[in-house]
C-alpha cells in the first residue's frame, strides 16, 4: 500500500532517535507497558517490536507484541481486547521464545519471517513461518504442530471467555468506535497513569451533568487537579507532563485527598496517536471510600523469601533403550522446590533451620548420605539422578512422549518429603477439582487457593495445559501480584453499575532450566504445596 511506504519513511526517521517503538506500538500497548513499568522497572526498550500474529484472527491483524526491556528482558504484550487474550501474555529474560525460535529455524537452515501465537497464555508457544511457507516450532514440538486447529479453537474460545468475566480490558479506554458511557474510577488518594499520544497533546473536559454550566465545572476541575493550562483550560499543561525512564510521556492523575467531601466529576481525557483519538473517560468520586485500599494503583506484590535461592532445574528423557520418555515435569517440579528448601536452610540456618539440609544429599542420586551437600541451582547429574528417583516414588508413566504425573500422583511426593524434612509438620497438600482437573480446566477457586499458599511465602507447583487439552505442565510459581481496578457505566438517567476487576499475575519456574521462566497470568487447574 502506497499510505503504508510514506508512514514507514517518517517512522525511519523517527527510530534515529532510538524511540521507533513509540512510532510502532498502538495506544493500548503503550498503555499496558506504562501500567506495568513500575513493577517491572523497565528503564530502556531496545530495537524495534516484533509484531506476532494468530492463525485464528484476521490475517494482517497484529495480535501480540514481542517488546524487549532493559538488559536482556522481553514482554509479549497482547494489541487489545480482539485477541480475547490477557494483557500480559509473557514477562521473561534472554533467551526469549522468539530467540528460541529463530535458533531452530536455523538449525533448518532457514529464516522466520511471520510469528505466531499458536497457544493461549499460560501456555505459549510460538510458531513462525519462513519465506516458502514452512510452519516452524520451538524444540521441534511436532506434537503441537499435529494439534487440531479445532482443539486450538476451543481452547481461544475458554480464554476469550475468562478474559470477558474478569473484565481483563478495560471499556473506559477511548477506542475507535467508543459509544459507551464506561468511566474508570478513580478515589481520594487514587494516581492514574495516561499516555500522552504523539500529538503531544491531551485535551481535558469535564463531562455535564446538567446542574451547572460547563465552563464553571471545568474550572473547578482544573482546581482540583491543577494540570490544566492556565490560557486554555480544557488542555492539559505539558508542562505537568511526566516521563517514564524509557521514554514514554504520560500524564499522572493525581486525586487529591480532600478534608471536606467535594462533588465528583465525569471527565474525558484524550490524545492523538498516528491520527486516532485515544483517551480514557473517568468518573472521580470524592465522596465516600467503600474499600480502603486503593482502587487504582500499584501492583501488590508476594513472594516468597529469598526467591534467588530457588533454583532452575530441566527435564531429561530417560528409559532411551526402550522409548524415549521425558523424566516429567511433576519430578522436577518438586526436585526444584527440595533444592529450594535445601539450599536456603545450608545459607541461612539461622532463619530456616537446619531441617531441611537432608532433603538433598551427598549420595549419587541426592536422597542418601550426608547432608553436608547443598542443592545446586541449575541441573546437575545428581539432580538428574534424584527426578528419576521422584519419577518411581511418583509413579510417573509415560503419555505420548512426555512424563505425565497424575494428580493423584502429586500426594505420594509425601513418602519422600515426610521422613526428610525434620521441622515443621512436614506435608503435601494438593488442590484439584477432580475430573474438570484431570482436563485441564482452569479454575479460580484453585488458584485462590494457589496465590494464598504463596501469601503465606510456600512455593506453589501448579498445573497449566500446554500444548493441547490433555497435555499437562506443572511449574512452580513462586511469586504473584495483583491489581484491581472499578469501572461504573453510567446510563442516561443517571443510574450507575459499577464492576471491580482483579488481575493477577504469578511468576513461573518452568522446569526448562530457565527458559520461558517469567510472569504470566495466573490460570491453574491444580495447586500442590509441600509444607511444614
Ligand atoms: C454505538 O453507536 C452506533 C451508532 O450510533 C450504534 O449503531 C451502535 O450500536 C452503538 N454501540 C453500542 C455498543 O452501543
Ligand atoms: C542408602 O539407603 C539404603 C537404604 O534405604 C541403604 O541400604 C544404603 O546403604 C544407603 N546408601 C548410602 C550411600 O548411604
Ligand atoms: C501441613 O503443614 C502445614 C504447615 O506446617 C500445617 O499448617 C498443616 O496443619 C499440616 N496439615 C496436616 C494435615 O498435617
């Protein structure tokens, strides 16, 4: 298209300055990274965005970001609500999915040209396409390369449908076709971050309610929030702009806490970016706080103790004389959360006990000995050994090249840990819902339960799907965080329903040794603690 070569020789120009990504990225997108730029103290992005697709959605419709952070960080971030996706697909560091990727393409002596999200979050896996229309995957998964389009199908289709009951997108957000009267709501107290578009302009105006004439709200207004500009009021002050590290302007919405209760205001904010008005409608309510906490602010973040102790360990295929079978994921899962135990009670006894040096020890396979002998971080032969170990204890079989763990098999990891962890009243609970478990349907109660053992700073092995309905992958998450925000919509006379939307994120050690480790959304169908 000839419009698309001339945007793409201003967007050259641009990407001089090293700030392409602003050039590139929609609104929503820049929105997201601003909302999540304080958790993860993004201070640069590096090069340019990598668009990701999906076979499922319009062919030329951007559906994900691939943006890198900081020093070898990257963020998969999902376009907007079309995707029926989570805002955050992926947070993780190098090497990245897309890395990964490229290697085994190649490794086929060919090039990715398109990327695609083939799986929906937790799970992802991505796939690429090469310039003779070749699929490649990652790890030469040809597993999920047979997975049936219909399969994928139903599985974006339970995603599109958690995404819309935690109200995930926000409808306050100015987009093209916005006909709605969706405010956020923002409270005494309450800081909300809007990007500033590459117009450089941000237009203010209260919202009439019909009791007083416009120019008079606007002028207490811009009282209230002292950002306007004092020649033309309904523009925000740039000089009251802020920006982030990376280099995103934005503007902070301050509600100040107030002694005597004030009226509230409807208002709209909005900027221009690439010839589009962006903007949020926001109701401020001043009046009463029903919650303490805030409606509209940082994440809250658990973890648990000395997370850097816990280490990264990876599956091996064993039985290789007979069929190749992967040690499974549930083993390592739990050899990672032993080595965690072992290790944080060798470096700080004092804190933790010597209880549980004797969970990893000296003897070839680490469950016998002396336990003078701390578990590594990452895999060794005596790690490997041990997964083996855990695989009989566990009962592991074999389902279609991978070590499946059933769920019930989770509890036996108990006659390992009981005689070994000498504090504490040491056991294995496992949450699961049965039958909807043993599928892989995701589950909020479970995983309440899941972010409540890591509140309580356990670690947690939780079961996601991967790959297709009756595959199955247990990580460890070790940390969660959250954030909730209230959207009201407002009907013509006057009336208001009001949503409060919660997400939640939880950071996963995948069992990879370390690759794909990351934040991700926080879906399980299974959550197992071993506790003392
Ligand atoms: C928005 O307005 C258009 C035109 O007035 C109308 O056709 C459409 O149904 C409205 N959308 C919603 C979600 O109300
Ligand atoms: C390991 O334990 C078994 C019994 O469980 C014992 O027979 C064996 O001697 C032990 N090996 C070492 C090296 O302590
Ligand atoms: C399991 O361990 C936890 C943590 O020590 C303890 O609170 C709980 O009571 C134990 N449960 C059983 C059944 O022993």
């Amino acid at each position: 298209m000839f419009g698309g070569s001339v945007i793409l020789l201003v967007l050259c120009t641009v990407s001089v300055y090293g700030d392409h990504w602003k050039s590139v990225l929609p609104w929503q997108v820049k929105t997201t990274l601003l909302q999540l730029s304080d958790q993860f103290n993004i201070d640069s992005v590096r090069g340019d965005p990598i668009p990701i697709y999906r076979q499922d959605l319009a062919n030329d419709y951007v559906a994900y970001w691939y943006i890198r952070i900081n020093h070898d960080e990257y963020l998969i971030l999902s376009s907007g609500r079309e995707t029926g996706d989570y805002k955050l697909v992926i947070q993780g560091s190098s090497p990245s999915l897309i890395e990964d990727l490229d290697k085994a393409a190649s490794e086929k002596k060919t090039q990715c040209v398109k990327y695609f999200m083939v799986t929906p979050t937790p799970d992802v896996n991505l796939a690429c396409e090469d310039n003779k229309n070749r699929m490649i995957f990652a790890d030469n998964k040809d597993a999920l390369a047979k997975a049936g389009y219909s399969t994928l199908s139903k599985l974006w289709e339970n995603q599109r449908q958690g995404v819309e009951r935690e109200h995930i997108w926000e409808k306050s957000l100015l987009t093209k076709f916005q006909n709605d009267t969706y405010f956020r709501v923002l409270e005494q107290g309450d800081g909300h971050k809007i990007v500033v578009g590459d117009s450089k302009n941000v237009n203010i105006l209260v919202m009439n309610d019909g009791t007083i004439t416009e120019d008079e709200e606007q002028a207490r207004l811009c009282q209230v929030l002292g950002i306007c500009q004092p020649e033309d009021n309904t523009r925000v002050n740039p000089e009251s702009f802020q920006k982030t590290k990376y280099g995103q302007v934005f503007v902070n919405l301050n509600v100040p806490r107030t002694p005597k209760p004030i009226r509230g205001f409807y208002l709209t904010l909005s900027t221009s970016d690439k010839g589009e008005t962006k903007g949020q409608q926001i109701s401020i309510d001043t009046r009463r706080r029903v919650k303490r906490q805030a409606t509209t602010g940082p994440w809250t973040e658990y973890s648990i103790d000395d997370e850097i102790l816990f280490p990264d360990y990876r599956q091996h295929d064993i039985n290789c004389d007979d069929k190749c079978c992967a040690v499974g994921c549930g083993p390592v899962a739990w050899a990672m959360i032993l080595g965690y135990y072992d290790r944080r009670s060798h470096d700080k006894p004092s804190t933790y006990t010597i209880g549980s040096q004797g969970l990893f020890r000296c003897s070839p396979d680490a469950t016998n000995g002396s336990n003078i002998c701390k578990a590594p971080a990452y895999t060794t032969d005596q790690v490997k050994q041990l997964t083996e170990y855990l695989h009989d204890v566990m009962g592991t079989f074999c389902l279609t090249g991978q070590g499946a763990t059933t769920q019930g098999s989770m509890k036996k990891f108990e006659d390992y840990f009981i005689p070994r962890q000498l504090t504490g009243s040491p056991n294995v609970t496992v949450e699961t819902s049965g039958i909807a478990s043993f599928v892989g349907i995701y589950d909020d109660g479970i995983r309440d339960s899941g972010l409540a053992f890591l509140r309580a700073k356990w670690p947690v092995v939780v079961g996601i799907r991967v790959d297709g309905i009756f595959s199955q992958h247990f990580p460890v998450a070790t940390k969660y965080r959250s954030r909730s925000s209230k959207e009201c919509t407002k009907s013509l006379w006057g009336s208001t329903k009001c949503t409060t939307s919660t997400e939640y994120e939880m950071y996963l050690h995948m069992g990879w040794g370390g690759s794909s480790n990351g934040w991700k959304p926080a879906k399980m169908f299974m959550a197992a603690v071993a506790w003392y």
